[in-house]
C-alpha cells in the first residue's frame, strides 16, 4: 500500500514534532459538535472527534470554524441511525447476589437465535462514588465513618486480619470488604430476546455471582497446574492459609477471552491492590499483614479475611451453563496482573494462550500445551491447560521476535535499564523472598553473574521450582530478559490467527517502563498514546519459538503522526479482521484543563473501527464516546452482527453524582489536519448521572445493547 506520513512513522520509524494539544482553563459556554466523513466503508457515519482527523476533506478555515466549540454529554453517543438500551446495571438482582460494579469483559455465548449466556467481569470498585452512591445504590448504609473516626490516628490503615474476632471495629472492616469483594468478581446470566427484539435477563439456575468471597459461601474456586503444589505443600517459608489448593474468590477481574469450546476465561488483573504480590522462593505467599487494609482508597480487602496473595493474580475458566462451575485458575498461565486472554487453536497442534501483563514494564506471555488438540470445539480442551510450557517473548527492534520458556534451566539474563531510558527494574531478592529494585545496568549484570538459571531464584523439587516461578511470572520474566512492554491491556486473534495487541502506554512509573528500542514516539521518545501491534507467528504455528510484528496503528494526535485515538485498550475483531477498539485514558486525564499532559485534549473515553487491510489499514473511525469519566469496556458482537454489547465502565470515577447541571468550560490549543493552530472552547460536565443522564440519579456503571435503528447488522 502507498504509505501516508502516519503510517510511515508506524512502520518506518521517522519522527516528527510533538503534539500541540495545550490546555487553557477556562469557564464558558459551547455548542454541540458535527459528524465527520470517512473513506473506508464503515457502514456508519463516523462521530467528529474533539479535533480533525487525517482524511477530513475540510479546508482549515472549515475545520476551524466546525471544532472551535466542542461539548461533551453524559451519555454513551452513536452515529446516526444507532441506538442503546440498557441490559443490566450494578445492584441488579443476579442469581442470590447483585450485578457487581465496573462490568469490564463481556461474552456472549448462543444458544439458539433467541437465548444465550452473558458472562460479565467486574473488576474493582472506584472508591470515592462507590461509597457515595452504595446507600442509594444497594439499599442500606456501610460503617465508612465509624472505621474512618476509628483509623485517624493511625493514618487510615490496620492490619485488621490480627485484631480479635470480637473487636467490633474488626466486624464493621469486615462488612465494608464483604460488600466491596462482592462487588468484583464474575458475573454469568442467561439472556433471551423479547418481542421487540431487544435482549433481556431471563431466570435460569445457573444465573450465578463468582465473586471475591465466593469461597467464604462454600464456593470455591478450583486450580491446575504447578501452583497447586505450593498451594497444598506442607512445609511453607511464608504464609499458609490452610485451605490447600481450594480458593476463597476472584477480584480484579479485567479483560478476558471466549474459548473455541465454549468457556470464558477472565483475567485477574490489579490483585496487588488487596492481597501482597510478594513471594518467597518457594512460591509462598507473604504474610497478609504486608498488606494492611486502607479506608481511604479502600485498599487490602484481603487482609481481614486473611487471604493467600499467592493465589490471586490466574487467568480465570467458567463454563457458563455449568451452575456447579465457579471456576478455575490455571497455574501454567502464569500469576501476574492478567488483561485478556488469545486464543490459537488448530486440530492436531499444541494449544496456544496468549496473555499480557498490564503494567508499565508488563511482558507479553504464550503457553503451549504438551497434548495436542482434537476438535476445537471440544470441552476436554480445557484439559490441555494442566500441563504444557509458559513463555515470554522478546521483541527485536527489527520486527523479529522469539518466545523464551519460563523454566528453570532458561538463563538469567536481565532487563537492563538503559534499554527502558532509566527506569528502573524489579527482580526477585535473594535468600530473602519479594524483590529488589535494579537502577543501573551494571547492578543487572552483578545479577546475572551470581544467577546463572531461573532454578537459582526457586526452590523446592522440579514441579515445587517450577510453581514458584509461574507464581512469580513478572519478576522471572524480567530476570531472563523478556521483552518490557508498555501496558498490553488485551489482545485477539483474528480469523487467521494473527495476534492483534492492544499497548495502552508508553510511559514509566515507579513499578517500571517498556522499552524505547520497541516502544517509541516518532522521535525515539516516550509515547504515552499507545499501539495496536500486529503479530505472526513462523509458519503460523502455535508452538512457534519465533514470530514477526509490526504496528498496525499508533496513537496520537495527527500532527504527531497518531491516528486520532488516545491509550488503546480492549480489543474486538470482526469477521471482516476489522479490529474495534476502545480506550482507556485514565480518569484523571480525561479533559485535564492544565496541559501538563496532553491526554486531556481527548476527550471521554470512546470506541473506535480501525481496518487492518487496505490503503485504509490503520486508520481510525469513532464509533461512540462513553458518558463522563467513564471506560467503555468489553466490546462483543453477536455473530450475526446485529447487536453489539458493551460495558459502560466508572462513569463519574473522579466527580461523584453530577449535581443539576454543572459544567466547566475549558480552553484547548489545537491544529488542523495542515498544522494550523486554533483555540477550541470545550463544555464539560463536572460528574455524572449515567444510566439516567438528565437526572439527579448517582452514576451505575452498567451493561448494554447497541444496535442499528432500523435492525441491520452493526457492521
């Protein structure tokens, strides 16, 4: 294809200037915005964005004139001639529990034309409006204030677990982290179309909550692989909770993937929030008291309730029309904060999982199993997740790259600094257990000369060795070299089996950052927008040791080369290898009016449609815009394309109920798509009423439905 300028920083590397996209803070009025054009046949008109696009066939006077006022809107906007209705919402009745809060991944499995299952991550709990809105929300009050009073002296934390079970500030700690564990987890319920056609909730026995308490309930949560062994193992270094390899719940439940044979697979991502990521050397856990619980942001739910931190962090399988299934977490994926799962799957080969780390610094992972798949569409599939190899993979900047196994003969051969522009790395700490920071590439190679083999940093007998290291999968994989990524947050293959990959950010933290010889900017610099990476294995074999990538499309504003988007997150591929997209900006950046950083000028969170063939490949078409401070997550399509669900993640994370009408009106520095500079007037509204916009009503993140108005398929 001919290369235009965005898709020759892409795929060539060139540089460019920054972006311009400077914010003024401001309070005064705008008016609404104008749908754009398109090239590619998206069969949808797409929405206009908060500034133009490459491909707007507008004069810059025009486009000045037509994004010099931009107003934002609580509610989820569709093109024309689409419409939403609302399936399910948090504190919904489900099975003998409750919708929980932020639905992330969604899967819809058919039976039949008309019925189906939906099974429906949530992840975590946004602590300020979830302790605002639970009253109104749920029906009756938690203690908040009580424990708040109770912990001021103590700056807002206790090691509740080691209070006596009869202190009644231990009772009131305990009744917040039930209703907060509750509200994460796994949600599956049958669905069935009305008259009207729209989907509706249906009752069914096996209409049932998974959530991070189950276990306390007497529903556990079962496990394969090499972890059990640490789990059931008699003599620990670190903490024992005595239920073997029985499992209390699931938290953190994120992004996630729809097997070949009809199970879901969820994956436990920011476990570290609530129980210690910490282990010995043998896989232990350490002690919960590592992890005191917080009232303020309503961290360490494990702690009161004494939770392992070892057996948090798993890829998650439910059968949904299995009511006994409360799932199982399948060690040989490796523990690490988990987003999304991939699947390649051929009859007669290995079969092959993909999975990434969503952190900066976060690895890309593949397991390959040992047996041999028979039929795709198979339950005994499952099976083959009991024993098989992990890997992580190394990218070259040329677009070459293998997979390294994460076992104890691999070598030692660490992440260097230098290669993620100073930030530093986290490997294990020994003979002590957790892990260490490395800021220099010399302390990297002091390492690697006293550790010559993964089998050094664990301990135990050959299965015991090989548990700890796929419980301690991130810091293994960093000590052998893999490839520190930026943020991949969900991924899918395509009907081809090439592997699309979602990386949110480019940028570096504390924990770590991606490194700038794979992850750049169009002048080698840190890109914060993120990348869709395209790629292939050799010869398309799912037990391949070495595979090809390119970057499908970067993020961005134009001028700098992006293609109109901002931190790419889930991922959906069409049956036409379309691939939709959804983003990401966290909460905080969403509209910052200071211009400190740039993703302010991106307005809410949104979906977009990025062909992946063509002289269109790349480019980027806005489907929707999500309602204010919220993540749109999830992204499925029913197989006839008629409908498409979503999660309306968070909205008002950061303002709470949004009250009357309050607004901001904020300032914007902008360039057209021929570099001209222009000031944007921009409308916010301050906080949210999603699902119930134009009410007093507190902010549900909730479940939904989008389809064409005049009921053809989405795409």
């Amino acid at each position: 294809m001919t290369l235009k300028r965005r898709h020759f920083l892409m795929f060539i590397g060139a540089g460019l200037g920054a972006a311009a996209c400077t914010s003024i803070a401001q309070k005064q009025q705008s008016t609404p915005r104008s749908p754009s054009t398109a090239t590619f046949n998206t069969a949808f008109k797409p929405l206009q964005g908060p500034f133009p696009l490459d491909g707007d066939p507008r004069s810059s006077a025009a486009q000045i004139e037509a994004y010099s006022r931009y107003r934002l809107a609580d509610d989820l906007i569709l093109p024309e001639g689409y419409g939403y209705y609302t399936i399910a919402a948090w504190g919904d009745p489900l099975g003998d529990s409750r919708f929980g809060y932020n639905n992330d991944y969604l899967s819809f499995i058919a039976v039949g034309d008309n019925e189906g299952w939906l099974t429906v991550n949530f992840e975590y709990i946004s602590g300020g409006t979830w302790r605002q809105t639970y009253p109104i929300a749920i029906g009756r009050s938690l203690p908040f204030e009580e424990v708040a009073t109770a912990l001021k002296s103590r700056e807002g934390k206790i090691d509740a677990g080691k209070l006596p079970d009869k202190d009644p500030l231990k009772a009131k700690i305990r009744e917040i982290c039930e209703a907060a564990l509750e509200d994460q987890g796994i949600g599956v319920v049958r669905l069935r179309k009305s008259n009207n056609g729209e989907w509706k909730l249906a009752d069914s026995p096996a209409n049932r909550r998974i959530s991070g308490i189950s276990g306390l309930k007497g529903r556990y949560l079962n496990a394969t692989g090499p972890g059990v062994a640490i789990f059931k193992k008699a003599k620990k270094r670190g903490f024992e909770d005595g239920l073997g390899d029985r499992i209390v719940g699931t938290f953190g439940n994120c992004a996630g993937g729809t097997s070949p044979w009809g199970t879901v697979f969820s994956a436990e991502e920011n476990f570290q929030a609530q129980v210690p990521e910490s282990v010995y050397p043998d896989g232990s856990s350490f002690d919960p008291s590592n992890l005191p619980f917080h009232i303020g942001g309503l961290y360490g739910q494990g702690n009161v309730f004494r939770l392992a931190g070892n057996k948090y962090g798993y890829m998650v399988e439910v059968d949904p029309s299995n009511p006994e299934d409360y799932g199982t977490k399948h060690t040989w994926l490796g523990r690490y904060r988990h987003e999304a799962v991939g699947f390649k799957v051929v009859a007669g080969q290995p079969l092959a999982l993909y999975s990434g780390c969503d952190r900066r610094g976060g690895h890309l992972y593949k397991f390959v199993s040992k047996g041999t798949v028979r039929d795709p569409k198979d339950k005994a599939n499952s099976q083959l997740l009991a024993e098989g190899m992990l890997y992580t993979a190394i990218f070259e900047p040329g677009g070459s790259g293998r997979w390294i196994p994460l076992k104890a003969e691999t070598a030692i051969d660490p992440v260097l600094p230098s290669h993620l522009g100073g930030a530093k790395v986290r490997l294990p700490k020994r003979p002590d257990g957790g892990t260490f920071e490395v800021a220099s590439d010399r302390e990297a190679i002091a390492f690697k000369q006293q550790f010559k083999t993964l089998g050094d940093l664990y301990e135990g007998n050959a299965i015991e060795k090989q548990g700890a290291i796929l419980i301690d999968a991130h810091y293994a994989a960093n000590a052998v070299g893999g490839t520190a990524c930026a943020r991949p947050e969900d991924l899918e293959t395509d009907s081809e089996g090439r592997l699309y990959i979602a990386y949110t950010s480019g940028s570096a933290d504390g924990q770590g950052g991606p490194d700038l010889r794979i992850f750049r900017g169009p002048d080698g610099e840190p890109w914060e927008y993120g990348w869709i990476m395209r790629l292939r294995e050799t010869d398309d074999d799912p037990a391949a040791t070495s595979f090809e990538w390119e970057m499908l499309a970067m993020g961005g504003e134009p001028d700098a080369g992006g293609a109109g988007f901002s931190n790419p997150d889930n991922v959906l591929i069409d049956g036409d290898r379309n691939v939709w997209m959804v983003t990401d900006i966290s909460t905080d950046q969403q509209n910052k009016p200071d211009g400190a950083d740039r993703r302010g000028c991106f307005g809410n969170n949104s979906v977009w449609l990025i062909p992946t063939r063509g002289e269109d490949a790349g480019n980027a078409y806005l489907f929707a815009t999500g309602p204010m401070e919220c993540e749109i997550c999830g992204p499925f399509l029913t197989q006839n394309r008629e409908t498409l669900f979503l999660a309306v993640q968070h909205p008002g994370e950061m303002n709470g109920i949004r009250e009357g009408d309050r607004t901001e009106t904020r300032k914007f520095t902008l360039k057209t798509t021929d570099g001209t500079s222009f000031v944007q007037t921009r409308e916010v509204p301050i906080g949210s009423n999603w699902p119930d916009p134009g009410t007093q009503k507190p902010p549900k993140p909730a479940i939904v439905a989008v389809r064409r108005l005049d009921g053809g398929a989405i795409v």
